[in-house]
C-alpha cells in the first residue's frame, strides 16, 4: 500500500500523472452510500457526529484534501479511523464510509463502487477544477538545491509543489523512484528556520548543494509571497542536470 501511495505520487512531482477521473465525475454509487452511512452511525459518529464535523466536511475538508487522491483519504482514514480501534474495520467498510463522506459533501453518485477504479487515479478538487493549494498544506517538489544570498536556500529547476502526506523520510527503495524524471522549472524559496522534524537532524544543508535533491515541508502564503518551510530533505543524484 505505501510502495503504491509514494508511486503515485512520484508519478504526480515528475510527469504530472494523466487522471480520467475526479470526484466530480461520479465515482461511487448511492447504495454504497447508504451502506457507508450505517457503518459511519457504527464506528465514526460518535466522534464526527451526524454532520460529518472534524474535518469530513465543507471547506476545512476541501482545504485539507483537494489536490489530493482519494488514494491518500483512504489511507490516512484507515490508518486513524475508527479513533480508538483503528485499521480494524475491512477494506470494503472503508470505502463505503468514504462513498458517504463523499455524498454529504454533495459529490454526485455514479454507476460504479468506489474501489472499481483505482483511487489513486481519482483526483479531489472544487467544482471549478484544479486550484493553488491551501496556506499551511503539507508539500513536496523535486529540484536542484541552490544557496542564496545571505544564506537563503531555493529549489531551482524544481518540479511542481503537490501535495504529501509524509514527514518521515523516503526509504532507499521509494528514493529509486524520483531518479530518472527529468527536473521541472519552478523555483521554490526555502525556509530553514522552523525546520519541524527536520532539526533534531543534521539541518545543514550544504552536503547538498547544487544537487538534485526531493523536499517537503509546510506551504507558506503571505500575500505574493510563497515558500517551504522545510519539515525533510533528502539527496536524489549528485548531477543536478538530469
């Protein structure tokens, strides 16, 4: 399951993975809701209650998962949920609930299961399609680490910011998956002064200079202003070209 989620998402930093499908398109059945209702009043509503608060609807729900998979909603519900027995409940439990969030947060019904595709190719996005993501989302690009004046830190040639769902750092086997894409052309300011968990390692970041290296951290809006505060930072390749 993780092998699949960190594919998916090196699939989205280097070539931004063609999707047919988004929640807009219909992508559960209302049957399915209605059995994801019951198993919601089982297991989730005396924590969420009836109206789905704590992040399962409206627009936190949309702040916190849009530019997203329905992949990483359900791992991250199966992992925590339900919040004093989780990973407990079956696979199929799972997506009926996520057949019900979906439907409370007024996604249409369609033909077929959530699950009949894979969910991985099933992006969350608003109505009006695909939009920045949200101050404070958790983000991640690929580039070339370049020193600033002053000290300052930048990703240049860097791939598009998308989103993660992972502080931890990438194993050597997930790390094999962002060596061959080609780099992008962004350019992402670098924050090292917060750090997260990044601190109580080693938080130099020379070693990696003018290397292609994969980042992570929190996303920060202020106003046009736009950079990461760095939460990991990893080497891909000591050629910073390809």
């Amino acid at each position: 399951m993780r092998e699949l989620s960190i594919l998916l998402t090196a699939c989205i930093v280097i070539a931004g993975c063609s999707r047919n499908k988004n929640v807009w398109d219909g992508v559960y059945t209302g049957a399915q809701a209605t059995r994801g209702r019951d198993v919601y009043n089982s297991h989730c509503v005396h924590c969420h209650t009836a109206d789905l608060i704590e992040g399962l609807s409206g627009q936190r729900f949309m702040d916190d998962w849009r530019e997203d998979t329905l992949k990483s909603l359900f791992d991250q519900t199966k992992r925590s949920m339900p919040g004093d027995k989780p990973s407990t409940l079956s696979d199929q439990q799972y997506l009926d609930v996520l057949a019900f969030v979906l439907k409370k947060n007024g996604f249409p019904e369609g033909r077929k299961e959530l699950g009949a595709q894979p969910l991985g190719a099933v992006l969350i996005t608003g109505r009006d399609g695909p939009a920045p993501l949200p101050n404070g989302a958790l983000v991640q690009a690929v580039g070339c680490l370049t020193k600033g004046a002053e000290g300052s830190w930048r990703l240049t040639n860097a791939t598009q910011l998308v989103r993660t769902r992972l502080f931890r750092n990438l194993t050597s086997d997930e790390m094999k998956l962002f060596e061959q894409p080609r780099l992008g052309k962004d350019n992402v300011v670098l924050s090292t002064s917060r750090f997260f968990r990044f601190v109580s390692r080693n938080s130099d970041l020379s070693p990696m200079e003018n290397r292609k290296v994969i980042v992570a951290g929190r996303l920060v809006r202020e106003g046009s202003d736009v950079r990461v505060e760095l939460a990991r930072a990893q080497e891909i390749d000591r050629n910073c070209k390809r």
